[in-house]
C-alpha cells in the first residue's frame, strides 16, 4: 500500500491569493489615477457659469485642476473623519 501524499499545500495558495490582491490594488490605484486625471482635465475645461453652478469659483477650480495625478483631493485623515460610519449622530432635524 502506497502512501498518500498531497500534491498541494496551503501556503502556495495563500501567496496566490496575496499576488492577486496585489495586483487588484495595483489596478485599482491605477484607475483611480486615470479617473483623476480625467475629472480634472473636465473640471478645468468648465465655464465661469458651470463652475458658479457647482459652487466653485475660477481659482478653486484651477488649483483642483494643476494638482498632479497622484495628489487627493481631500487628504486621507480629514477624508477619513467625514467617513468615520462610527460617528455618532448628534443632531437630527
């Protein structure tokens, strides 16, 4: 009688799975990025008019627009406190 003997391990698993999450995230920057550029590319294409419908003036809009590609918006900690879903709710009107 022949032992049996596996073929797989779990570990190579596990190092596929972390590559693949790694390469999701790299796509996902990826995109963001090119969203980024796109919507600000759009956002410094706008009118004086389109602009005053968003609320936003001509100098607002055009330091969104000359950020580079990489830089957010909104900077990670402060953009994390309008997200914080822990928050309690304080006032209800």
């Amino acid at each position: 009688m022949s032992p049996i003997v596996a073929t797989h391990s779990v570990v190579p698993l596990v190092a596929r799975r972390r590559k693949a999450s790694a390469v999701v995230g790299g796509l996902a920057l990826l995109f963001g990025w090119l969203e980024r550029t796109r919507s600000r590319r759009q956002l410094a294409e706008l009118d004086d008019r389109m602009l005053a419908d968003i609320g936003i003036d001509r100098a607002t809009a055009q330091i969104e627009a000359d950020k580079p590609f990489w830089r957010e918006s909104i900077p990670a900690a402060r953009r994390d406190l309008l997200n914080d879903a822990r928050r309690p709710l304080w006032y209800v009107r």
